[in-house]
C-alpha cells in the first residue's frame, strides 16, 4: 500500500510539474507553422503570435511569489531545482514574448488590464492565509493569482475569435495540469487525510475558467 501511495504521488508530481514546464516551453520554443506565414515568416522561426504576454507576466509573478522560500529554507536538491526551473522558464518566456519575438507579440489583442486579478488576489491573500507572516502571504496571493492567470491568454482568444493549433495544445495542457492536482488532492485526503482549503478553492475556480475552452477544444477543434 505504501509503495502504491508513492507511486501515485510521484506520477502526479512528475505529470504536473512536465505539463506546465513543457507548455510554456512548447509555446515559444517550438511555435511554427500557420502564425509564422501569416507574419510572412520563415515556416521554422520561432514567434510569439497569438499568445498573451500578460498572462505569461501573471505566472511569472506567480511562481516568484510563490519560491520566495528559496532565500530562507532549504528542502532538497529536487526541490530547489525544480523551484528555479519553474521561475527561469517563466522569466525566459517573458524575455521571448517582449523582446526576441516582439515583431510577432499581438498586443493589440492582449489588452486585458492585469491590475483586475493582481489586486484583488493580494487583498484576497492578506484576508484569508494560513499565517499572517510574508512568506505564506506570498504564497497564498500567488495561489489566488494561478487561478486566474489565465484570463487574458483566455480574453485573447475571444476577442481574436480563434486559437492556433499550438496555442489550443498549450491551454489544454495547462487546463491538464490543473486536472491532476485535483486527482492529487483527492488522493492525499484519502490516504493522509490532507485538505487544503485555499489550494483546493482556487483551484476550483481555475478548472471552471478552463470548462468552456475544454468544451470548445473537444467539440470544435483547432483552427489551423
């Protein structure tokens, strides 16, 4: 039994972790095809159209507020590395989207104003947190704020009317990564009885910004 609840965690962990690394990476770093002739590129030129360069800010944000503990504990090697992988893949996307790539940045359509989920998740933070110190601050804004990080990349995508290919593949594998922390939480109440209200809350709310795109990526497809 125990091996069986080891197992299990480590290939929740391993599949969330791949799944949002491997997204962000896929986005800029393998970006090709259609967007590329639309902007009269190189079919093999990486590009950032049709993603929101606010949205990877968001998660950017996220992860530095959430890895802030780096400067003050330490944990395991795994962890440390897989904290820094988390916040140099976030700020290199960021690099990539508004400077390398910003010939193809479509800004005019990543007009969402980020001020709307960054305020409201850091009062969010400041009310409702497990410890009123700094670091579980930052930790529980930067849980409030992923749950919605996604609303301008999701706000683009409705205002341009459609998603590429590799944009719809990107929002699915991070609507996926939300999917298996939900399995992780239910299996780590079952078998240690752990529940984590602020986790699980925002998480809810992220899986219902991700329903109707689900809906659409099933049933409609891809542009292509």
């Amino acid at each position: 039994m125990i091996l069986v609840l080891c197992s299990s965690h480590i290939v929740f962990t391993a599949a969330q972790h791949s799944a949002n690394v491997c997204a962000a990476r896929l986005t800029l770093l393998v970006k090709r095809g259609s967007s590329n002739r639309r902007y009269g590129l190189p079919d093999q030129q990486q590009n950032s159209a049709g993603i929101s360069g606010k949205s990877q800010v968001l998660f950017c944000l996220v992860y530095l507020a959430r890895y802030l503990d780096l400067l003050f504990t330490f944990i395991s090697v795994y962890n440390t590395v897989m904290k820094l992988l988390f916040i140099s893949v976030s700020v290199a996307t960021v690099y990539l989207i508004y400077f390398k790539f910003k010939a193809t940045y479509d800004g005019n359509h990543d007009t969402f104003r980020m001020e709307f989920v960054i305020v409201p998740s850091l009062l969010l933070a400041l009310i409702w947190n497990y410890d009123f110190s700094f670091l579980e601050i930052c930790w529980a804004f930067s849980i409030y704020l992923e749950s919605v990080a996604i609303l301008p990349q999701l706000f683009m995508v409705t205002k341009t009317g459609e998603a590429e290919n590799i944009t719809s593949h990107y929002l699915f594998a991070l609507g996926s990564y939300r999917a298996l922390y939900i399995l992780n939480w239910i299996d780590r109440y079952y078998y240690e009885g752990h529940w984590d209200p602020i986790a699980v809350s925002a998480g809810i709310v992220q899986t219902i910004l991700y329903g109707d795109f689900f809906y659409l990526y099933f049933t409609r497809g891809t542009s292509a």
